[in-house]
C-alpha cells in the first residue's frame, strides 16, 4: 500500500513537473516571439531591426513648417547620408517642392497621416482617410506611393496597426527617442542619442526635422555615430521584408521564430 502511495506520488510530481516545463516553453514564446507584427496576440509597430551589421536610421517627422526641414536635408546632403522622411498630407500639399527633394536626394518619405492627429483614438473609416489622404496628396503631387507609416506621436493602437496593413503600408516607430521636441538644446539632443542604452545595431532614431535645435545638433550628432562605427541607412535599406517576427520591444528579426529555442 506505501509503495503504490509512493509511485503515485512520483507520478503527480513529474506530471506536475512537465506542466511547469511545457509552461515555461509557451511563456518563452509569447514572452519573445510573434508571428509579423503579432506579440503575444497583439499588434505592434517595428521599432528597431536585428542585425549584425552596424547600421541605424535617422528619421525625421514633418508637419507644420518647411525651413528646419531645409536645414536638415542640406546637412544630410554635405555629410553624404540617407535618412527617412515622415510628412502629413497637410504639409506635402504645402511645400511639394521640398517633398519632391527628399526624394530625389535618396531619402524614403513615409506617412505620418493627414492633420497629425493621434489616430489611436480615431474610429478605423477616420484612421483609413488620414492614411488615404496624405498617401494620395503625395502621389499627386510627386507620383510617389508611400508604404511607410508612423503614428503621430508614436500613438497607436491594434486596430491602426491592423488598418495601415490593410492599406499597405509598414508601422515603423522607433526605439532612441532624442526627445529634440522638447528644446533643451543642441548638445541636449546629441548626448540624448549618443548615451541612449537603445543604441545599438539597427536602432531607429527618432528626429523632429521642425525642432528648434535639431539642424543644429544634427552635424555633431551624425559625427558621433559615424565615430561609433555607425553606417546611417534609410528604413527601405535595413527593414526586413516577410516573413520577419517582433519580440517585445518591437525589434523585427528576420525569419519565423528561427531563434526559439535556440538557448
């Protein structure tokens, strides 16, 4: 009688000893891996890229004034680097002419909406015509279909993810922030990038073209990350086309799931 007590007892314990392994393996693969933009069944924006390359993105937001985007793209012109450009339909519909340079100097533009609205709040037929709009201002106007998109403000939710697929288009937000919006100063926004623990290979940089300081910060700020063994790259050079997966802070690893149980 003790020794079937026994037996039963081993068989609870390695049974109850599986479940906690089996648990373990499903917690590793909804804690680190998704499907696209999928994370543990919900959607997220790319924020950065894996890659054993040491490359990164300047990004630039436009929407309300042209001459601090100028500034910018005369800057990126004379240290020879190629970035990526997120303009409103408002603004492209306003200075065409600067929208057309971004193109033509090697630069990706990409939506960032109509009016520059948080669109997370939006109901999906509002969020589908910020989208729209701005996409058909930009392909009237310089015969460019954009399949970029960013959230204004970085805001987003499933559904405006879900919707910019729909339509086409890629979610890109960013993992270093230079919180240049906030006019601490060149040196302010330089130091915020450079001493980021985010940066690293494949890091998405977050700039605001319009920022007080940022033409200003931007020659010091390209010095220093060229000085890091940085090559900067636009979006379309370093993102990856399906099948990729996210982990949790939205960093897009190419291929599905290839590294799951790889520890």
């Amino acid at each position: 009688m003790g020794k079937r007590r026994g037996k039963g007892k081993q068989i609870l314990l390695f049974g109850f000893t599986t479940v906690l392994v089996l648990s373990g393996v499903v917690w590793y693969t909804m804690e680190y891996t998704s499907v696209g933009n999928s994370v543990n069944g919900t959607e997220m924006p790319v924020c950065s890229v894996e890659t054993e390359e040491k490359k990164a993105v300047l990004t630039f937001e436009a929407a309300w004034d042209e001459e601090g985007t100028k500034k910018v793209l005369d800057i990126l012109k004379d240290c020879q680097v190629k970035a990526s450009f997120f303009v409103t339909g408002e603004w492209a519909r306003l200075y065409p002419d600067t929208m057309k340079r971004i193109v033509e100097e090697g630069h990706d533009l990409g939506n960032l909406g109509e009016t520059h609205q948080n669109m997370s709040r939006m109901m999906q037929k509002e969020q589908e015509e910020e989208i729209r709009s701005a996409h058909r201002t930009v392909e009237e106007e310089i015969g460019v279909k954009m399949s970029l998109f960013r959230p204004p403000y970085g805001r987003y939710g499933e559904s405006l993810i879900r919707t910019a697929r729909e339509l086409g288009y890629q979610t890109v937000c960013w993992s270093v922030d230079s919180m240049d919006w906030k006019d601490y100063g060149a040196e302010a926004v330089a130091a915020t990038v450079l001493e980021d623990p985010e940066l690293k290979n494949g890091a998405v940089i977050r700039l605001n073209s319009e920022a007080k300081y940022t033409p200003e910060a931007l020659p010091k700020l390209i010095q220093g990350l060229q000085k890091e063994g940085y090559q900067l790259v636009p979006l379309s050079k370093i993102l990856y086309n399906e099948p990729y997966h996210l982990d949790v802070t939205g960093r897009q690893i190419q291929g599905l799931c290839e590294r799951l149980f790889a520890k």
